[in-house]
C-alpha cells in the first residue's frame, strides 16, 4: 500500500525511487491536484512513540499538510483518539 508523503517539506535528502505507472491525484471536489501526478516513491520507517513500522510512501505535494495516512492504515492500527488533549495512542 502507498500512502502520500509530501516532497516539498520532508523527502530532500532522502533516496526515492520512480514508479512504473504513475498514480493520479485529485482533490476532495474531483478536481486532478496542482501538483501532478504521484511518480515517486520513498521506503522509510515511521516511528511514533514506541511503535515504528517500515512504510512505503508515495511522494506529493501537499500543501500544509506533511502527510496523510489511508482510512486502512488507520483501520489497522485501531488508533485511539483524544480530540481534546490532541493525544493519540496506537492499539
């Protein structure tokens, strides 16, 4: 699975590599992104708190966003929220 990872901000530095077939983007009202189509990709690990993971991540831009998890990982991670004190914990 491929999760957007945006360049502009965190990939400097950092090996990508070029898919074969790249991936279009668009925005929530339907509309094909500024940016462009996702070409790249970057095998990082993720760490928050104690858990970490290895990670493939598509490469975008994303505006003010740094990144953006897909509804599965969530799912599988089972994350538990508290909007209040803004504290996440993972299952």
């Amino acid at each position: 699975m491929i999760k957007p990872f945006d360049s502009h901000h965190h990939a400097k530095g950092i090996s990508t590599w070029s898919i074969s077939r790249p991936i279009p983007v668009y925005n929530v009202d339907s509309s094909p992104n500024e940016a462009g189509q996702i070409s790249e990709v970057v095998d990082v690990v993720l760490y928050y708190k104690t858990h970490s993971e290895r990670i493939l991540l598509a490469i975008s831009s994303l505006g003010k966003q740094s990144m953006i998890l897909r509804y599965t990982w969530l799912k599988n991670h089972n994350l538990e929220v508290n909007w209040q004190t803004e504290e996440v914990q993972m299952n």
